[in-house]
C-alpha cells in the first residue's frame, strides 16, 4: 500500500482518491475548499467534452466517464441522471468526433428541430442521451464515498508542495488543484482562465436540456436538474473576474428564453461564476523535479466531470496496484 496525498477536492481531486482508494492505497486529501464552493460546485455538470481539444485520450476519458456515470445514474442518491436534450449545430464544420463516446445519438437537419429552436438559421443538430450530475447532490455523494473508502481530508492552504512531501511524507502525490495547480507546480505556463457565468432559474417541468455554443449572440445552454433550471453562459477567455455581472445574466436569460421559451418568468434562484480551469491540453501525467513521484491532473475546461472517471483511472494506473 502507498501512502498518496492528494492536492484538491474538486470533482478530480474527489474522483482520483476515489480510484487510488479502491486500488487500496492509503489517501490523503489536502484542500482549501470543498468541491460545491470550488468551480465544480458551478458547473452545469452535463456530460459534454466543452472547451477541451477531442484528442484520443480526451475521448478516451470521456467514454470511460460516460459509462461510469450511467452505473451511477442506476443509483438515484449518487445525483447523476440520464438525460435527454440536443446539441444545437450552427456551423457546417462542427466537430462531432465526441459523438463516437455516446451510443444513443441521432443526427438532426433543420426540418427536424423544433421550429423556435432555430429560427432562420437553418442550424442542424445531435440528439442524445447523456449524464447529468446534480451538483448539490453529486458533490456531497461523492466526498462521503471518499471518506467510507477511509480516505482522510484536511483544509488547508498548500503553498509549497516540497513542503508538502515533507511534512506529510506520502509516497506520491497528485496535483488536483483545477485553475490553481499551475501555479503550484510552476513548470506550466499554459493555464488560463474560462470566465463562466451562470444563472439557476426555477425549474417549471422541464426535463431536456439544449446548447447552443455558436449562438452568434453568445454561448448558450439550459440545463434542466431536479429542481432548478442551468441557464448560461459565457466563454470569457482570460478574465479572472469572480463577479457576478447583472447585464451578462440579463443577456443569458434573454438567449435561454429565446431558446426554452418555458423558461420565461421563471423566478431566479442562484446566480454564479466560475474561472474554467482551461489549457492548451488537459495535463494528466508525471511531473519531474521531485525526490518522489509527483502527478498532475488539472486543465480540464469546460469538461471536468465529463472526463472526471476516466482521468482518475489514468492517475491510478500511473500510481499503479498498491
Ligand atoms: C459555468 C461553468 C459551467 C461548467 N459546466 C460544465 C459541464 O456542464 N460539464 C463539465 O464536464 N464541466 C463543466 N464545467 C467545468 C468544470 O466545472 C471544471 O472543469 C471542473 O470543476 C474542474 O474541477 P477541478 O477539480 O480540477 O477544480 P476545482 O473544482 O476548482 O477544485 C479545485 C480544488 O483544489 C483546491 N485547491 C486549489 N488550490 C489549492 C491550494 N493551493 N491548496 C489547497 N487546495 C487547493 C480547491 O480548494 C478545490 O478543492 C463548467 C465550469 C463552469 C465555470
């Protein structure tokens, strides 16, 4: 058995402790914050390859993520749904490699869209059925499986991972610290932010969610949990800004209206922000410089749960059997 401490209790940080405990390793979690107040607990947590490149082992993840999530979505404690909902095609060259992950899809052309979906635009699209992960539910699910597997959290601010290897004394540790673990690793620097705002309307029935990501008035989708509704969003590429914009979600609310007419005067319940954790490429793999095994798994853009399972099994097969 190895001693593995892990750094971050996002949705990755969660997920990779999950594997390495199951694999039978003795797990430490070291965190400044819990994932429903880190930018997992933003998300819309629909399963979608969003803001990452479709390399191999990006497709690889996501199909490994998607195959877990519909185990999960057998149990409805877990948070996770399978749910129904089209993916809006404005463009002829929309990249659908993602699709080969999914095995109940349908191509849409025009005629086939509901008529106020599209209007004027001649947009095709894909249906199919993906996971959904009720994040107020899903994060609080996940974090107690991680403890009844005997995995141990602490909170706290890590600054300097020697110090970390150090004090703790593990026999790897893995870096899991979303938009920060750049900073913490300081061998990267290809890490940038993906500002996202969203806002949770009340919920009046809906079931299927819809993205619009070339609305050429902004990235658009809606959402559908339990019970309320994910209206966003935005794609803010290098904005650091953690504020809630007041006109940005007047303008979401307008496009997700446009596009779910239900939604209009639906009461506002939550509004969020999150800085996507975004990178030329998702990093998952060994870093060098330490005197012990250290690992990264960070960089996952608009698609941290959609690769959460698939990336952690990647980790533990790295750290290999205890
Ligand atoms: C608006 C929005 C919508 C999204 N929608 C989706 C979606 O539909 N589907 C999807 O798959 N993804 C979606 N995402 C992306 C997804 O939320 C992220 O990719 C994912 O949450 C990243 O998870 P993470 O665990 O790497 O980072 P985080 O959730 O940010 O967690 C980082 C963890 O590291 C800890 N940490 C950081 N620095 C330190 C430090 N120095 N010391 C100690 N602890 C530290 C934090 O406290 C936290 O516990 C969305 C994101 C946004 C903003």
């Amino acid at each position: 058995m190895a001693r593995v401490t892990v750094v971050g209790a996002g949705v990755i940080g969660l997920s990779i402790a999950h594997e390495l405990a199951v694999a039978g390793h003795r797990v430490q979690i070291l965190a400044a914050q819990d994932a429903l107040s880190s930018v997992s607990g933003v998300a819309a947590a629909i399963w979608f390859p969003h803001g990452v490149a479709h390399t191999a082992p990006v497709l690889d993840s996501a199909q490994v993520t998607l195959q877990r999530f519909q185990e999960l979505a057998g149990r409805p404690d877990t948070g996770v749904r399978m749910r129904q909902g089209t993916v809006l095609m404005r463009r002829a060259d929309t990249d659908t490699s993602w699709t080969r992950a999914v095995p109940h899809h349908e191509r849409l052309d025009a005629t086939q869209l509901p008529a106020h979906l599209v209007p004027g635009t001649g947009a095709t699209g894909v249906a199919c059925t993906v996971p959904v992960a009720l994040t107020d539910v899903y994060l609080p699910w996940l974090h107690a499986e991680v403890l009844a597997l005997g995995v141990t959290m602490r909170t706290t601010e890590v600054r300097d991972l020697r110090e970390v290897l150090a004090q703790e004394n593990p026999d790897a540790l893995v870096v899991a610290a979303g938009m920060r673990s750049a900073a913490l690793l300081a061998d990267d620097d290809e890490t940038y932010p993906v500002r996202g705002q969203i806002v949770r309307l009340a919920n009046p029935g809906l079931t299927e969610w819809v993205t619009d990501n070339d609305n050429p008035q902004g990235l658009t989708y809606v959402v559908p949990r339990d019970h309320d509704v994910v209206c966003g969003g935005t794609g803010e590429v290098g904005s650091w800004n953690e504020q809630v914009d007041p006109e940005v979600e007047q303008a979401i609310l307008r496009r997700a209206c446009a596009l779910v007419p239900a939604l209009a005067g639906q009461p506002v319940l939550s509004r969020a922000v999150g800085l996507r954790p975004a990178r030329s490429s998702v990093r998952v793999g060994a870093v060098e410089g330490y005197d012990r095994p250290v690992f990264a798994c960070y960089g996952h853009g608009g698609a941290g749960f959609t690769l959460s399972w698939g990336d952690a099994a990647r980790i533990a097969a790295l750290i290999g059997p205890a």
